[in-house]
C-alpha cells in the first residue's frame, strides 16, 4: 500500500492510504459477513482509510441511513479496531423522515444538526472523535458563517479532526474557506466529488442541481486544487459503477462525443499494461500531478483484489500523457 498526508494541522493530520474504500453499502445491500470480509482484507492489504456517511443507505429500505456506520461500529468493536483506522464520514443529507430524501428533506447543515448528527455518528462508529466529517451537500437556507462556526466547535472540542466538503458550488467552498480563515478557525482541507478518466457533461439538470451538477470534479474544481497544494481530492465513483466493465450501466450525461476517444486511450494503455481498464483509471488518479485519492466502492473480494492491485500499477510518462490529453 501507498499512502498520502491529508490535513495540515499537526494534531488531525494523518497519513492514509491512497485508496480508500466505500462502505456505502456496507450493512445493507452488502450483508454482514461479507462486509467484514471486504473490511478485514483491505486492513490485511494496508488500507486505512473508510468512508462513509450518516445517510447510508437510506434509499435501500425508504429509511434514514445510519446501517453504514452501524455496522463500521460491530465491526471496530469486533476487531478490536483503534485509532489505526482512519473513518471519514458526513452529515447534511439525511432525510429527517422515512420515504423522503436529501432533495426534499434534507437535515441541512445548521449548527444544531451538525453538533447533534455528528454526536450520533460518533455513537453508531463506537469512536470518540470523528477523523474527517463532510458537509455532504450544500444547505443554501443556513448563512456560512453558521456552518463554518459549527464544524469549528466541534474541531475545537475534540470530538472532530479534519473537516471536508462534497458537492458544493467551488465558489461557495472558497467563500467558507474564507470565512473560517477570516475567524482563525479550522476550514474544509478535503474535497469529495465525483472523478473519473470519462469527463460528464456539467450543463445537465436535475432535481437537486437546476443549472448543472455540482457534484464532479470538473475544470474549475480541477484548477481550484492544483492551486491550493493543502487541498485533497477524494474522488467518488472512480470506476463509474462498473461502467467500464459494463457500458450499458454509463449514466446519459457521459453520452457525448468525447467519451469514445477516452475510452479508446484507457483500453490502448489496459493492454499495453496487461492491467484492467478499471485497474488503469485508478492508476491513473492515484500516480498523477494532482493530489486525488480514489474512493471505490467493492461489493466482492474480487473487485477488492482488482482495486488492491491497482495501487502498484506504474504508469508511463508517455501512457499519462496520452489518457490526460485524450478528448
């Protein structure tokens, strides 16, 4: 395994491996047994670093969410698990009752809900202190400077380590960042959207994101970190959902005609590399110029093992120029 430092501040920084693993489904529609499985083999390969959220899984049964963390929880106590085992979770995208969702009724990111869903997720991991809590998304009916001062708190007090953001508008991401600078307070140094080697189109709405999604890593974002080196980028659904693997799972919006060319790049560099194409899109990520951790989901050993191996996949010079200049 390789690791990368995430944070600045001596006492919350910390060294995680640079493949982190999803735990989305993990205590839902992933079962128990193989959950602790998937777990048990990513710590035995030298992964530490798990994310997940308060509000997963919430759309498996209509419920809240809470049965990630829950099982994270059985699995820390049953293992033994300490502070080794670096745990990034969010709030802000709980519904606050069964059958409704984030984008009618979403917890929202008060200082209330923030100091109260925090506290719940500490009880659900079993742990003491949060390593990094996301603003999941954004919460446009709460000033900042509530938000900002909320996660602060919490920062000061211990009970939260480093503070992340997902799916927010970059302008407003600076803006908060400004606003906890301006404060001497503790900002957001990690950002997870989602990434891969196939670009979407940006400009598609949808019910939460009437001008376009928010929610990927695109050239603004893009250019954001690689002007700011404390940032990192945690990048969700690197592998698409197995859309490379199975191209009738690629969401509309990568229906465009600059995916055929990327495509074509990727399987050129998987052959010559002997390695998967999903195998070559983590490499990618992981070995390039920007500071990017991919964040893979895996519901098999299987697909661990593939994502696993993809950790000590070298790219050449000439192989990475040619997939980040493909279009």
């Amino acid at each position: 395994m390789k690791y990368r430092t995430i944070g600045t501040d001596p006492k919350n920084r910390r060294e995680v491996s640079v493949l982190a693993l999803g735990a989305m489904l993990f205590g839902s529609r992933t079962d128990e047994e193989t959950s602790f499985a998937l777990l048990d083999r990513y710590v035995e390969a030298g992964g530490n670093f798990i994310d997940t959220s308060d509000n997963y899984a919430f759309w498996v049964d209509g419920g809240q969410g809470g049965q990630s963390e829950e099982l994270l929880g059985r699995w820390r106590r049953s293992r033994g698990i300490g502070e080794e085992i670096f745990i990034a979770t969010k709030l802000g995208a709980r519904p606050l009752a069964p059958g409704t969702s984030y984008v009618d009724n979403a917890e929202g990111l008060s200082a209330k809900v923030i100091r109260e869903s925090a506290e719940r997720s500490r009880e659900r991991l079993g742990v003491d202190k949060l390593d990094l809590l996301y603003a999941h998304i954004e919460d446009y009916d709460v000033p900042l400077r509530e938000t900002v001062e909320g996660f602060g708190e919490l920062v000061a007090e211990g009970t939260v380590g480093l503070l992340g953001v997902s799916n927010h508008a970059v302008w407003r991401v600076e803006r908060a960042r400004a606003i906890a600078a301006a404060a001497g307070l503790p900002g957001y140094e990690v950002l997870q959207y989602a990434h891969s080697h196939l670009r979407p189109r940006l400009d598609v709405p949808d019910d939460f994101w009437p001008d376009g999604s928010l929610g990927h890593a695109g050239p603004e974002l893009l250019s954001y970190l690689r002007e700011e080196p404390t940032l990192t980028l945690v990048a969700y659904s690197p592998l698409l959902k197995g859309a490379y693997t199975h191209p009738d799972r690629l969401p509309a919006d990568f229906d465009h005609p600059g995916t055929p060319s990327r495509l074509k790049v990727l399987r050129e560099v998987a052959q010559e590399t002997g390695a998967t194409v999903n195998q070559v899109v983590l490499a990618w990520q992981i070995g390039g110029a920007l500071p990017i951790l991919p964040l893979a989901g895996v519901s098999s050993l299987a697909q661990l093992e593939e994502n696993l191996a993809a950790v000590d996949l070298e790219l050449t010079g000439d192989q990475r120029a040619r997939l980040d200049g493909a279009h």
